[in-house]
C-alpha cells in the first residue's frame, strides 16, 4: 500500500503524510506473481496503516491474499495487519481474505503505548481487533510482538502476556527495541539474553503455542517461521 504510513508511531521511521500516493490497483496481481517466481511456501505481507482510505486498505490486502491463494495454493500467507481503527467489517475482510496466520503488533505495555504509538493506535483496541480475529475464526493462527527497553516493568510485560492470552493469541515474539534514528524514542534498557530467556519460558507456560524471545528476535522472524508452519498446518489437518 505505499511506503508512506499515515501515523506516527514514534519507534518507526517509516515515511509519514496526511495523504500518500493513491493505491496500485495491480499491486495484489504483481505481488502474486512476483511471490510465484520466488518459489516461497511461507510468506509474510506487511503494510502501512492508511487512514486516508475508507476501509484502511483492507479490501486491497485481503485482494492480494487472494491472488496469492487462487496463484499458488499451497502457499502459506501470513498478513502483518493494520488495525484499520478497530472497525470490525475492516477486519473481517482481511481474517475472511483465505490467510493463514494473522499478525497484528501491541507493540508496547499499556502504560507507554501513549508515548509509544501513534494515538489512533490503542493497547485496548489491538486487544479487541485480536479478539475479533478470533470470533471470526477460532481456527485462525494469532500473532502479535512486543518490543521491551522502553521502560517497561516486569509487572506490565507479564500483564500483557495475560491479556493476549486472554484474547487467544497464538504466538508471541519478543525482541529488543533498537533506535532507528536520532528523532525516535530512546533506549531506556537493553534487556539481557537471560531476560528474554525468562520471558520465553512464561510465554510457553502461559500456553502460546509459539514463543521466540531474544534481543534480535522481530515480529517477522525467519526462524519462527517453520514453528508457525507446523502449527498451520496441524490445524488444517484438524479441519479435515
């Protein structure tokens, strides 16, 4: 949709406007195409949150699903998706789309999602667009990320691992925060190896079904992706 987000996010130096370029109707067609020459069995879709549409752009991801699935069946779609503001018809299109995994980023504790996020984007409302996700289709594979050394307590991160768990998330990743420019956030601690240990292991006991923690650890991880995979696939199977 663009390289240019209509929110401000102050962790993410993405390019920022009120009103980006208007969307590549052929985009869905040529990304589907570009995927099928790639030869790829999993493959993760990202995209700028676009304010200035009246559904966000989730007609336009849960097109390029499409073309994906109709091009090239056995390909495993995993959509890093905006919360289109929480409307619900928005996101039924993207979960309806034929994806096999959903992501969706809470990115921080909700103390500092404030100071963190963009103000259109809410602790409460990525919980309530998860939860959703998971009424649409209670088969559908959850994801989501949290970034720490951003000030966040032990308490908070251990809070919201129980709040996504309570809106059925799946899977969880968890990585070190990282600066990208001088005009973003801080680093307020670099957490430790041992630490993100620590929270990998709850992450398993509290029942995600995939937990990846570590400082270089990113809501889209290459190494999680075979994990991810076997889970899709045991619930297609479930299915039959």
């Amino acid at each position: 949709m663009g390289d240019t987000c209509t929110r401000g996010c102050r962790f993410c130096s993405v390019k920022t406007s009120k009103a980006p370029l208007p969307l590549d109707p052929n985009e869905p067609k040529n990304t589907s195409d570009a995927i099928a020459a790639w030869g790829l069995d999993y493959v993760v879709l990202t995209s700028v949150d676009r304010d200035d549409l009246p559904d966000g752009g989730s007609a336009h991801v849960a097109e390029t699903v499409k073309h994906l699935k109709r091009n090239i069946p056995s390909l495993l779609v995993e959509v890093l998706s905006p919360d289109f503001r929480g409307n619900k018809d928005h996101v039924a299109s993207v979960v309806n789309s034929g994806l096999d995994v959903f992501a969706h980023n809470i990115e921080t504790v909700e103390r500092l999602t404030p100071f963190v996020r963009d103000p259109r984007a809410k602790y409460r409302q990525t919980m309530e667009v998860h939860k959703y996700a998971k009424e649409i289709n209670p088969t559908l594979v959850t994801k989501t990320s949290i970034m720490l050394g951003l000030g966040e307590s032990d308490e908070e991160i251990l809070q919201t691992m129980k709040d996504l768990r309570s809106v059925g998330v799946d899977c969880l990743t968890l990585g070190q925060y990282m600066q990208p420019t001088k005009r973003h956030l801080k680093v307020v601690e670099y957490v430790t190896p041992e630490k993100f240990s620590h929270w990998g292991k709850i992450g398993d006991e509290m029942g995600f079904l995939y937990t990846a923690s570590g400082p270089l650890v990113r809501s889209s991880y290459k190494a999680g992706e075979f994990f991810i995979k076997n889970i899709v696939d045991k619930r297609q199977k479930s299915r039959l």
